[in-house]
C-alpha cells in the first residue's frame, strides 16, 4: 500500500509542479499577445504568425519527433541503473538533435527566396529567413536537453527551465517591440530561443553528471533507428492531423461560413489549452514513467490505471465545472459575440471523459515502440473524426461539431483499449472501472441539466458539482492521504 501511496503522490506532486508552469505560460502567452496586439498591431502580428508558422512547418518535418520518441530511450536506459547505457543513449541522441537541428536550419535557409515570395510576396523578408533558419538549430538542441531532463523524470528542473524561459523571453522580447515594432520580430523569435537553450543547458549540467563518450556516427544509426522511427512516425501523424484540421476549416467556410470556422476554432482553442493543459501536465512525468517499466505489461498496466484514475479524479469535477460556467468563459476569453459556441463546447467536454481514458492509455504503444500500430491507430482514428466533423457539421452546424467530437473520442476510447487488450492483455482495474461510471455520470447529469431543463433549473447542477469534488477528494485522500499531507505542510512538518 505505501508503494502505490508512493507512485500517487508522485503522480500529483508531478502533475501540480508542471501544472503550474502550463498556468504560467498561459499567463505569459496572452500577455505576450496582447503587447504584439498593441505595439505591433494587426500587421506585425500577421507577419510574426506568418514567420513562426513556415518555421514551424519546417520543424515538423525534420525534427524527427525526437521530442517525444527519444524520452522512452532515455526512460528505459535511466531505469536500468546502468551508466553505461545511460551515457551511449545520451551521445546518440545529441549527435541526432544536432543532425536533424542542421537539416532543419540548412533546409530552412536554401529556400528562403522561396519562402518570403510565396509566404509575402516578394523577396523582403528572405533574410529574415535566413535569421529564423538558425532557431530551428537551436530549438532542436533545447529539445535534446528538455529531453533529458523528462526521460530521467527531472520534472522540477524541466519546470523551472520552462519557467524562468518564459520569463526572460517576456523581459527580452518586450522592448524590442516597443523600439523596433516590426523590425524587433524577428530579434525576438531568435533571442528567445537563445533564451531556451542556455537555460536547458544550465539545468541539465546542474543536474545530471555524466561523462561525454564519443560516439560513432554508424553507433548513432544503429542506437537511434527506433528514436527516428517512432519519431517520424510521430511527427507525421501531427502533420497529417493539421491538414485534416485544415480540411474540416475548409468545409465549414465552404459550407457554412467564415464566421463559423473562427467561433469552431476558438471553442477548441479553449478545449485544448485550458483544459488540454491538465493532460500536458499529467504527461511530462507519465510517459517516462510508463517507458521505463513497458517490458513489463503488468506494471505498466498497474502505472496505466494509476494515472487514468488520477486524470480522471482531477478532470471530472473541472469539467462539470466547465460545463456550468462555459457562458463566463466564453465572454471572458472572448466576447458575447462567441457565445453560439456554448452547446459545441459543452458536447466537447463530455468527450473529454473518453479522451482521458483513451490518453491514458494510447501511451503505451509509444512506450513500447510500437510504431506501426501507433500509427495506423492513430491514422485510423484521424479519418473516423474528419468524417465525424463533416456530417457532424452539415448535419448540426457547430453543435453537430461538439457531437462529434464525443463520438469520435467514445471510438477512440474503444479503439485503443481493444488494442492494448489483444496485444498486451491490458485491462481496467475495478476502482478505475467505479470511479470512471460514478464521475460519468455525474458529468452526464450536469450536461443534461443545462441541456434539457430551463435556466430556471440550472442551479441543480451546483449540488452535482459539489458531490462530484467531494468523490473525488475523498478518493485523493485514500490514494495519497491529502488530509495528513495537509497537516503536514500547515504545521511545517
């Protein structure tokens, strides 16, 4: 019982400390808006999106996805307790974010001419390119010490190193768009990211002692063909992802309007990043965790279960919470004029249930190198939810949008779940099957309440929120004994 009080606690302490930093950076990133909004105007902030989004589409496709396939290399190699491994590990993967960093940045700058033309249309903004084109270089080499940090499962140092990044970023960047307007963008972008390396490289040197072992490039291919693999595979998901995201916009300014594809993007531009932030927090010490025991189906099951009941804990009563305030949100985030995006974004966080069982679980065939069925689940998943968002839209406008978003998660939910059953015989644990129907349902009778019943009625689901946070509470506490770790911090213990 200790040992599962232990991986609880570590599971909170993890999702807590990384939480802050997501909260932070949400913090930083609207008040970074808003200074290019006002300093800049709409035509810098045109020309910043335009600039970070060819870079980033660059990235995408030479990075390798090494940001997220080589931490289960790392997980694995710091599990085993053997230095030896550890450093071979650690040389590979440098060598790989250098060459995949000068592949990015060498691509980046041949086709410069080309990107300022089609992206400006002319040729002024070609050294800007130029400029930009050594950011991917150093955002590959922030990768590989970020990577580092989260394999061997540093979560505080990676948080304070994204931290105090943000930070610096926000102090550096400032005055040169007060100075410089447009002129001070591109300074900006590049210091940033100067930013970020110097402060993974200072968190990672304090940290972690390791001796530097020459590797050989034909030693890098072998050791890292799996890392470039998974990573390929990875990164190629998330570009087809973007262009069904791209498709779906399409038809819905096609078939619908313009208007709609801003409110849809706005509504899910709040799904995924205050809600979505609990998952990226969960993730940062998750997924290495689960990486170092995936040869173990059994503990990796056990380590399964023990963040899907976690996520779910947390997320079920911010959800229903969620549901009942959406209209404050909304008018806070935005404006009134967004508020036919409420009912979307109600269906949207009823699937968000199914999408923290399925994320739970869709870790483990990354975790194992399972890269072939990593992709063809995802890739058939990707198709069964643009078809959804497709009928969904014709058939219920942007409500139909929201309904197909918990459709296609309830599949995906099924999906990986069958899959992780057939291959690794997963299964769910009887106090996550409790916890996942109690909470569900809650969140139903919440949805349903502001659905079906008059406005009159709404106050019902107060009661509903409430018992909701006290389960969860009491479930916490039996996990990971809050009330006596309360104690303990009131008293300084």
């Amino acid at each position: 019982m200790s040992e599962q009080r232990a991986a609880y606690r570590q599971i909170m302490r993890a999702t807590s400390i990384y939480g802050g930093v997501q909260v932070f950076q949400i913090i930083v990133g609207v008040i970074r808006s808003k200074a290019i909004a006002l300093l800049l105007g709409p035509s810098g902030m045109g020309i910043s999106g335009l600039l970070q989004a060819n870079t980033t589409f660059i990235a995408a496709l030479t990075n390798f996805g090494l940001a997220t396939s080589a931490v289960k290399n790392i997980a694995e190699a710091h599990a085993s307790d053997n230095e030896a491994a550890i450093v071979r590990t650690v040389g590979v993967l440098r060598k790989l974010v250098w060459v995949t960093g000068l592949l990015g940045a060498v691509i980046t700058a041949v086709l410069a001419p080309w990107l300022s033309k089609i992206t400006f249309g002319n040729s002024d903004y070609t050294a800007a390119f130029y400029w930009l084109s050594v950011t991917l270089l150093l955002n590959q080499l922030t990768v590989g010490q970020d990577v580092l940090l989260q394999g061997m499962r540093y979560i505080r140092q990676m948080a304070q190193a994204t931290l105090y990044g943000s930070v610096l970023g926000l102090i550096f960047t400032l005055p040169l768009y007060y100075f410089y307007g447009n002129d001070g963008i591109v300074p900006a972008i590049v210091g940033t990211s100067c930013i970020s390396l110097l402060l993974s490289l200072y968190f990672v040197r304090k940290t972690i002692a390791l001796k530097a072992v020459p590797v050989a490039f034909c030693e890098v291919w072998t050791e890292g063909r799996e890392m470039l693999r998974m990573g390929f595979l990875i990164s190629l998901t998330g570009m087809l992802t973007m262009g069904a995201g791209y498709i779906v916009r399409l038809f819905i300014s096609q078939t619908g309007s313009v208007a709609d594809v801003g409110l849809y993007s706005a509504g899910f531009a709040i799904i995924n990043t205050y809600v979505g932030m609990i998952f990226t927090a969960m993730g940062a010490d998750y997924y290495p965790r689960l990486a170092g025991v995936a040869s173990d189906n059994q503990k990796a099951a056990e380590i399964i279960n023990q963040q899907a009941e976690v996520a779910l804990l947390i997320l079920a009563p911010v959800l229903i919470l969620f549901i009942i305030g959406i209209k404050w949100v909304v008018v806070i985030l935005y404006s009134s004029q967004f508020l036919p995006i409420m009912t979307m974004m109600q269906w949207a966080a009823l699937g968000m249930i199914f999408k923290a069982a399925s994320w739970a679980i869709a870790f483990v065939f990354i975790a194992k190198s399972a890269s072939k069925v990593f992709f063809w689940s995802e890739l058939v998943t990707l198709l069964i939810q643009t078809a959804l968002n497709l009928i969904g839209y014709r058939w219920g406008g942007l409500t139909g949008l929201g309904v197909a978003f918990t459709i296609g998660y309830c599949s995906y939910f099924l999906q990986v779940f069958l899959l992780a059953r057939w291959l690794y015989g997963y299964a769910f644990s009887p106090s996550y099957l409790k916890i996942f129907f109690l909470q569900s349902l809650l969140v139903v009778i919440v949805f349903l309440v502001l659905l079906a019943l008059p406005e009159s009625a709404h106050w019902m689901s107060i009661p509903v929120f409430l018992l909701a946070a006290l389960l969860s509470f009491k479930a916490l506490n039996a996990r990971l004994g809050l009330i006596v770790y309360i104690q303990q911090f009131l008293y300084g213990k």
